[in-house]
C-alpha cells in the first residue's frame, strides 16, 4: 500500500483526503463522542465510507437553552428514536448516552423537573451512560446535579461520560474525579472526557478512562494527540470527534488514525485509542455486542421511522440485508 506524508493543516482541511483514507483502509472505527443531532446523512455517508461502524451520541447542549421541560423529553426520545434510525441508514451503530449538561443544570427550576424524567431514559435500549455531565462554569448548581447523576448512573449500573470544563481544565478535572471518587463510582466506569496534556497524567495515574476531543484549530489536535499516544501509550485512551453544530469534524477519528499510521504507531495501538477503548469502557453498560457492528451490516432505506425515511422524492432506496462488512 502506498504510503503518503500527512500535516495535520492539509488533514484538517480536508485536502488530499482520499490518498490519506488508503493508510487507514480496512480499519473500523468507533467514535464515542459525536453529536449526529447537529450533522447531516452527507456526514453519516462520509463515515461509513471512512470505517466508522459505531458511534455514541451524548446528551448535550444544543447552543441555545431550552426553555421547558418537554423540549428535554422530545430530545431525549430523538436520540434513542430518530437519530439511532438514521444511523442505520448508513450501516452505522448508533448508542447514545442520556443526561442533564452542566450548562443547563444552573437553571434549577428547570433542572429538577429534568431530573424526574430521566430514570424514564436511562434504561431504554441503546443507552449506554450516564452524561455527558460535570462541570462548566464549576457553580454549585452545575456540582448538585452532577453528584444527584452519579448517583443515577449507579442505580442503573451504567457508565459515566464526564464533561471537564473549558475554563480552568485541570481544577474541574481534579474535582469531577474527587466527586465521583466520593460517590464510591468505580474510576473503570467513569470516561473523563475532553482532556489534555494538562489533565491526562492525573486521569490516567488515578485509574480512569481518558477521552480525547479534536477539533479543528482548538483543544487537541490531530498532531498532539499523536504525541501524547506516543507518550502515554494507548491504555485506557480513547479519541472522539465530538461533532457538534460549530467548527468540527465528524472524521476526526479516522483522519487522528491516519495520521497515527503515518507517524509510526502500530496497528494495534491505533485500534485500541480509536475502536477498542471505547467499546471496552461502554460495553460495561450491557447493551454493546461487538458482532452487532464488527462484520455484518444490514442497510435497509426502503424501512421508515413514524412515516419518515432519510431519502426524498425518486430516490432508489438502498437495501444490504446481512452484507459482510469488507472495506
């Protein structure tokens, strides 16, 4: 196979992408942290095509606040309805995790209305955790609910997906895993998510998950997190898109392995940090079957879900019933 040099600036963009995709080919990802609510079926196509088998979407944020407790409940039921159907279109996988977000637990009436609801999703199908919760800002409401979840989580005997705040990182990390510590939570049931090299010894010395968000142009790039793989080996590591409604890449897995491949990582640990890792962590929820995404894909566009399909007038439906999965 024909080896091309990779810059992280050329990868970000998109350039040259098809030359890139030939280190990778073969490959299956599993991208833990992606929000599909806010991308298109041209993204889902996209990552299928570039080895994305399974995916987690965590409750989040949406940009704006929601205003009453029905908007959570609609959102909530999209993810474990629409959204995983719509994955299925393209032969991808689709879990999410379901949770209050830290922006919005500072609004406490609304807050504790959204508690009530939640053991109402916790334990539907598809759900594989309990986030992404934690802290934003670090106020007292934003720690309330964070502590109240980690406290669902372990009712349910499901993981939690930790946000770490982006405004003084390394305090709100600490602190998420002093609370979930103090909560009795397991540190092998717990994903701390979007760290650093600022944050990742610490998680990784006190024995839980670390997850790695890229975006473009901020937080961890494709070349750090290279080198912090080089650093801290591939243990217990894992790497996410995050692709939300800004600036941000839903290939950010694929294209961090390509880069991985290029830079003279193994095969091996490039599988863990990308596929295996993940899959690992969240399977502890009981609802992961590996075989469920690893070699058969079953596509059937010609299904509808509540009278709505993913394609629009004259277009021909796809239909692999059972298809072995070879890239």
């Amino acid at each position: 196979m024909c080896c091309h040099t990779i810059d992280e600036e050329s990868l970000q963009r998109g350039e040259k992408w098809p030359l890139y995709k030939e280190q990778i080919a073969g490959m299956q990802f599993f991208d833990p942290h992606v929000h599909m609510t806010s991308r298109t079926t041209d993204d889902y196509q996209a990552m299928a095509d570039a080895g994305v088998v399974a995916l987690i979407e965590p409750a989040f944020w949406l940009g704006q606040p929601r205003t009453g407790l029905d908007t959570f409940r609609d959102y909530y039921s999209s993810l474990i309805g629409w959204e995983r159907f719509r994955a299925s279109q393209f032969g991808i996988k689709h879990y999410c995790t379901i949770g209050l977000n830290s922006r919005e637990a500072n609004n406490e009436a609304l807050a504790e209305q959204v508690m009530e609801i939640l053991p109402l999703f916790v334990y539907k199908e598809g759900v594989v955790g309990v986030g992404e919760i934690g802290f934003d800002d670090q106020t007292a409401a934003e720690e309330k609910y964070y502590r109240l979840q980690l406290e669902l989580a372990k009712e349910a005997g499901l993981p939690v997906q930790i946000h770490t705040p982006h405004r003084d990182k390394k305090r709100g990390t600490t602190r998420s895993m002093d609370i979930a510590l103090e909560h009795g939570l397991d540190p092998r049931m717990v994903i701390v998510d979007h760290n650093n090299e600022e944050t990742v010894k610490e998680v990784l010395d006190r024995g839980f998950w670390a997850a790695f968000t890229i975006y473009p142009f901020t937080k961890m790039g494709n070349e750090r997190m290279v080198d912090v793989v080089k650093q801290y080996g591939p243990e217990r590591i894992m790497v996410n898109s995050a692709a939300d409604w800004g600036i941000s890449d839903p290939l950010a897995v694929p294209k961090t392995a390509a880069l991985m491949k290029s830079r003279g990582i193994s095969v091996d640990d490039i599988r863990l940090v990308t596929y295996q890792n993940a899959v690992t962590a969240f399977a502890q929820s009981g609802q992961i079957e590996e075989s469920d995404f690893s070699s058969v894909k079953s596509i059937d566009q010609s299904q509808k879900f509540a009278g709505n399909t993913v394609l629009r007038g004259g277009q021909a439906p796809r239909v692999d019933k059972d298809s072995v999965f070879i890239r």
